[in-house]
C-alpha cells in the first residue's frame, strides 16, 4: 500500500494472510505520470461549476494520470486532480478559501433543525453515558465500554432521534449547497463524500462534547498519547454507499483520540479493521495477533480509538452508511513529540523492542556473572 496525505496519513501494513482481502485500498493523492498518455481523450471540465483552476488544466493534467485512474468517473477524476493541486496551494491561500466557504455558508444557510447546534446532553445522549459522565469514577466509566481489543473501546452513546436529526440535517446541507452551487469542502483527502460540522455551525456544540464528555475517557483511557489534554477538534461525517465511497484505505488520523459514532442507516458489511498502535517510525511494521480486529458499527454505538492506531474500512455491500467523527487533538502532546528520541511509550512496535532489549541486557549480565 502507498503513503498518503496529511490529514488521514495512509499506511503500509503487512497483515495475517487471511486478512489480505481486506486490503482493498483508496489512493488519496495520485501520482502523476510524467508523459501523458498517447491515445487518451481526456474529459472536458468547461462545463463544471466552481472550478479552482481553468478548466483546460484539468482535462491536460488527467492525461497525466496513472492507467488505473483513467477508467473512473469524470467526477472523481476531478477529485483526483484537485487533491493533487492542492499540495502545492500556498497556506494562505488554503485558509482564505476556507474562510470565504465559512462565511458564505454562515450567512446564507439555515439549518433544518436549531436544536443540534446548541449543546443538550439529555437530548443527545442515551442514559447509561450520561450517569457515567456524571459519576466521573473511573470504574464508571469503564463499566459501559466494551474493550474488543487493546486500545478500541465502544459504548452506547447516542439517542436515535440524534441520529435521525444529524443525517437529515446532513442531507439538507447538501442539498443546499447543490442548490446554491457551493462546493462542499470534504472532511478530508480519503473521502469523497460527507462534510464538515464545524463549518457548518456545529464546532462550539463539538468541543462542549470534546471538553466536558470526551475528555474524562480519553484521560482514563489514552493518558500517554494526550488524552488528559485534548483542546482543539475537526468534527465531520462521512457517507458510504454504493454510488459514493465504497470503502477506506487503511490509515491513521490526524489526532490523538478519535471518537467514531455511526449515525445509520441501513447498510451492510463496511466493518472497521483495526491492526495496533504505531508511532512513524514503525507506522507499516506488521500487526501481532491480539491486534487484528474487525468491528461492525451499530448506529449510535460510538468508537473510541488512538489516532495513530491503524484501521480502516472494508466496503459496503448495500444500503448508505455515515458516521460522525471526532478527531480530538492535544497541543501539549504534540510539542512534546517534537523532542521524543528513539522510543514512544504508546507504539506497539516500540515497546516489544524495548522489552527485547532488556530482555538481551538482562541475559548478558547473568553471563558475565556466571
């Protein structure tokens, strides 16, 4: 498998053989041929609204895509290449964009249902988070989660009729923004389909959820990668089905702590497959056995996992699945890791060596000695 992009870095894993099917995988940012392709007739972009660059650099540029990309849709072509162009957009060029695509959308959308952008617990959670959350306790907060494997825990946490809101309010956005011509800036470079919550008026409702819910778990459960400090957030939802996003390339995310919850609707297979904790230098190390797990979502049933823990997404077979996701950031942590040496205490590769190490060390005294 290929490396990928900053947000959602795309990994390299070699996994147990009998999960080798799993490793149907997405190309988030193509690399470019360096001689097109003779012969191929490549689309034409005049008639596409909101195009960043003059139409003619997109059907020039897709002549220089590799053969297996040639095939797809004009549409996801056309995400390809914007992918591409937008590794060499300047910083601030990026974040004036932005800022214009916040503002237009803040004082031309009205959101289909008010409730969901301001904070209400007994609304949105189900009871058994709640009397956790409020306990505080560890042994609390341990009561509701499920441990599947090291390091990935789910527990019940939201109210169907969230859910419910949450996608129709989703729905409507998109709608919206077809309707007006606005182009719907993705969560990130993986995915094609879905939108982020924090442009669209929902970041002060997230970090209440981050701050006042997420943070005394992640503190428990993940204290050596940041949890007892996350401070900042990038909220969205994602959306697979057949005529979207099938699947996701296996990856690490952009944050310390990931909060995963499935909103619906119907759907079958998408499992999430998960394959341990590695830090960059270990990052397409092989995976150990108690690592290796597969998890079926259940809507409102929500994940939480390390960022750097390696997962991904088999394909959906039928029907539409989103999810809302939370990448909950810690600052503090990631000064720190600028001055971390040879050894991260939180990588499972990491820490096999390290005991491998003393292990040696601990052999070669008891021979001196002897």
């Amino acid at each position: 498998m290929k490396p990928g992009s900053k947000n959602g870095q795309q990994v390299t894993a070699r996994r147990p053989s009998r999960e080798e099917e799993l490793a149907r995988e997405a190309v988030p940012v193509p690399r470019l041929q360096k001689t097109p392709h003779a012969g191929h007739k490549p689309e034409s972009y005049e008639d596409m609204e909101d195009l960043e660059y003059p139409a003619l650099l997109y059907s020039v540029m897709e002549q220089h895509l590799p053969s297996n990309c040639l095939g797809a849709s004009r549409e996801k072509k056309l995400a390809m290449l914007e992918r591409v162009l937008a590794k060499y957009r300047p910083n601030g060029e990026r974040a004036k964009k932005h800022q214009e695509y916040r503002e237009r959308i803040r004082t031309n959308y009205q959101p289909l249902h008010e409730d969901l952008y301001s904070f209400a617990p007994e609304r949105f959670f189900v009871g058994s988070f709640l009397d956790a959350i409020k306990d505080g306790s560890e042994a609390a907060l341990r009561h509701i989660l499920i441990a599947h494997s090291p390091g990935v825990f789910t527990f019940n946490m939201l109210k169907p009729g969230f859910c419910s809101m949450m996608l129709e309010e989703v729905e409507h956005f998109e709608k919206w923004a077809q309707d007006a011509k606005v182009k719907v800036m993705r969560p990130n470079t993986m995915n094609n389909y879905g939108a982020v919550l924090d442009d669209i008026g929902m970041e002060d409702m997230l970090n209440e959820l981050m701050t006042s819910y997420l943070n005394p778990m992640a503190a428990v459960l993940f204290p050596n990668v940041g949890g007892s400090s996350l401070d900042s957030h990038h909220g969205f939802v994602v959306e697979y089905a057949m005529d979207r996003d099938l699947d996701l390339g296996f990856h690490v995310d952009d944050s310390e702590v990931t909060l995963n919850v499935c909103l619906g609707k119907q759907f079958d297979s998408g499992e999430l497959f998960f394959r341990g904790v590695r830090c960059d230098k270990h990052v397409n190390g092989e995976a150990r056995p108690e690592e290796v797990l597969e998890y079926s979502h259940v809507p409102g049933h929500a994940i939480l996992h390390a960022g750097r823990h390696r997962h991904g997404a088999k394909a959906i077979t039928s029907g539409q699945r989103t999810n809302m996701i939370l990448w909950c950031r810690s600052s503090e942590f990631r000064e720190l890791k600028k001055y971390q040496r040879d050894f991260s205490s939180w990588c499972g590769e990491c820490l096999l060596r390290k005991k491998e190490r003393s292990r040696c060390l601990s052999s070669a005294k008891r021979q001196l000695a002897s």
